[in-house]
C-alpha cells in the first residue's frame, strides 16, 4: 500500500439526480441554490462538464473512468428486479482509494448499481460504510419503491424515517465529523435522490413556492431543489466544522440534465434528460480544494464524469493506471494539473453519449470534437447505414453549443467521418 501524503485530501462528491443547467441561480434566478452557489464561487465552475444522458450510467462512469457502454451499464438503468450490477471486474474510486490508505469511505444516498448479490453491494465495491437506497425514485416520505422499504445501514434494513434528501445530508455530515478525527484521509460519496421524481416536497419547503391552494408540478421541483441544496450546506459546514476545509476535495455535479417538462430547467442549453443533446448531457459541476486549486475561477476545457477518478487518484498522490484491470483502460484522464493553473494544455478529445432505454430502434448516440457535434437517433448504427429512419444532427462547435443550426444536409461527408 502506498504511503499516504500528508497533502492527500479529503474527498466529498455530491452528485444531484435530475439537476437541469438552468436549476442553480448562479446560472438563472429560477431555483435558489444559495450553498451550491457558494461552493461554485469558492471553489472552480467546470463550465463543459459532460455525463450520460441518465442515472446508472453515470454514476457507473463516475466510479470507474470508463464509458459504462464498455461492460453494459450505457444502454439503461438498473430497475429492482435486474438481475444485474457494476461487473465486479471493474475498479471503483473507492477501491483505488483504499489501495491509497484511505480508510473511511462512505456512500450516502442512491446507489442504483446493482442489488441483487452482495457482490453488487456498496460494501462489496470499495466502500466500508453505505446508509441510503438501492433503487431510484423511491417515495421520498414512506423510503418505499414498489410497496417496499428501500433504506439500508450497511447490509441491513434500517428502521430510520424522514424525508430522504434530510436523511442522506444528516448520515454524509456524521461520516465527515467521525471520519475527520483519523489521521488518514476520507472518501465521501453523497449521491442524493433529489430533485428526481416522485415529486415530493415538505411543507416548510413548499411555503417559499407554493403561490396557490395546491402546489403546482413546478413549486414542488424548487421547493425539492431549495431542500437539497440545504443538505449541500450541511455538508459544508460539518467539513468547516472538522477544520480541515483547506485539504478537502469537494465535487458538486447532477448526473443528467433536467427532465424536459419544465421549462426553464436546461435554458439555454436544447434537450433534456435522456437525450444525447447539450441539455441532457452538459451539467452544472464544480470542484473546490482550497489548498491546491486556485479557486474563483471557470475553466472551459471539456471534461466529464470519466475524468473525476483520475483526477482524484492523481491528487492523493496515485498514478491512476496502476491498478488498473488488464484489458480495462480508464477512458478518463486526470485533470489535476489543469486545475491547479500549472498548464493549460488540455487537448480536446471525441466525446461519446449514448442512450437505449426505448430499445434498439430508438437509441440517440452523439460524438462531440473540438469542431463538431453529430447526433443520431435512430436504429442501431451498426446494423448498416444512416436511412430516412434516422434523425440526424450536425452542430458546429464550439460556435453554436446552444444547437440552434443543424447543418448535417450542408455536410454530409462530415457526416459519414462521424
């Protein structure tokens, strides 16, 4: 095991389920985000920060730095009754992390990698502790998906009730206290439920939105988001608390783009949750670690969830390929250096989304180049050629990163490269 540094940080991720671009007020006075604006002030908004176009996806691609359309997590997400998980072959953060002598490594919240064998199990992938839910959507009050309880302390049932987003924010900031009075640095992963449905808000929320007699659809998104973003602030304050906010790593990104029924959720990025459009794919993000990256700042170059576990194994002192799994390669590379202002070389790289949830007829891929965005929806591209079944979209970027211009008739030989 290697020797710790005495500069390896703390590292906290927190990651938003279904928070559009447009759901933070640092972006838009629509929600109010007052302590995720704080933590993108402070610390270093990651302006083209790019996940898959859903839940499991993501976080299967945040825990690894490989595209999850590698071993099988790209196409949907995992339902209760999936026979299915993370394959046991890939190497997760925490695991890299425990190789680094991180000894505390917490999960808090959603997991929604597999549930059916322990194998698939938090406690199994790394982790030494999990409080939170297997599934997604589960009822944010009764902690129920399908008519059963979903809530769990390590391998066991857990008996506690509340409001789910309150529940994760108050077990993250005791593993941050607890774990802050060992020498050894730890690992917080804090991945809420919220704002995803069934929307759910408490009353006390509600009261700052609700302007009629029943709260509309959109009142009670905000007032879900306002709720959240307290539990950003609870964390915030317990990492203040330890006195050791200096050498802490903390990451805020959602795992997707907004659902499309709102409106203003994605403005003004096109599309939404479940496509392979800016809207779906491009999110909120930003990183704080005082002592190393210098704060109050954006940085533009593209980068994404793949990139998050290189980035944090390089910066607790790892060569992030050590370790790595024979025929496994990170996809992702580390942008340590880039954060800390020693180089702005960054180099553009193709960038691949995918989604197949409504089958294979109607999947969406996209590939995104330093001067392109292709997007095609449409049957399997592998069977054969682009046919009027396809619907196809050529964007030029980095100039119209909005997708108001689709020139994919003006250049199909683009096109076809693509």
């Amino acid at each position: 095991m290697p020797a710790i540094g005495a500069d390896s940080p703390n590292v906290v991720v927190i990651l938003a389920d279904d928070l559009g671009w447009g759901a933070v007020s640092y972006h838009q006075k629509w929600a109010d985000t007052p302590n995720i604006d704080r933590l993108a002030s402070e610390g270093i908004q990651l302006d083209h920060f790019y996940v898959a176009p859903m839940c499991s996806p993501t976080r299967a691609g945040l825990l690894t730095g490989r595209y999850p359309i590698r071993f099988g997590l790209a196409r949907a997400v995992i339902p209760p009754q999936r026979n299915f998980g993370l394959p046991v072959e890939e190497r997760t953060l925490a695991d890299g992390l425990a190789a680094a002598g991180y000894r505390h490594r917490g999960i808090f919240g959603k997991w929604h990698l597999g549930h059916h064998h322990v194998k698939w199990h938090p406690l199994s992938r790394g982790f030494t502790h999990f409080e939170g839910h297997y599934n997604g959507a589960i009822d944010y009050f009764s902690l129920e998906r399908e008519g059963e309880r979903d809530w769990h302390e390590n391998y066991e049932p857990s008996d506690k009730s509340g409001y789910s987003t309150e529940l994760i924010a108050d077990a993250a900031s005791e593993f941050i206290r607890n774990s802050a009075t060992d020498e050894a640095p730890y690992f917080c992963y804090v991945p809420f439920n919220s704002p995803h449905s069934p929307f759910q808000a408490k009353p006390k929320d509600l009261a700052r939105y609700q302007k009629g007699k029943k709260p509309t659809q959109e009142e009670i998104l905000l007032a879900m988001i306002h709720s959240m973003d307290r539990g950003v602030g609870q964390i915030l304050k317990a990492i203040d608390d330890t006195g050791e906010a200096d050498n802490t790593q903390v990451w805020f990104l959602s795992d997707n783009g907004g659902v499309g029924k709102f409106k203003r959720n994605n403005v003004p990025l096109n599309g939404s949750k479940l496509t392979t459009f800016e809207g779906g794919v491009r999110v909120v993000a930003c990183v704080r670690w005082p002592r190393r990256w210098k704060g109050r700042r954006v940085v533009s170059n593209t980068m994404g969830y793949i990139d998050v576990l290189p980035t944090v194994l390089k910066s607790a002192g790892l060569n992030p390929n050590e370790g790595v799994v024979p025929g496994r390669p990170l996809d992702g590379v580390s942008a340590d250096a880039l954060l800390a202002g020693e180089t702005d070389d960054f180099p553009e790289r193709e960038w691949y989304s995918y989604h197949g949830q409504s089958g294979a007829e109607k999947e969406t891929i996209a590939i995104r180049t330093s001067q392109w965005k292709l997007v095609v929806m449409g049957p399997d591209v592998r069977q054969g050629p682009i046919t009027a079944a396809h619907q196809v979209h050529l964007y030029r970027m980095p100039d119209d990163a909005l997708e108001q211009t689709n020139l994919a008739e003006d250049y199909p030989k683009v096109v076809a490269n693509l």
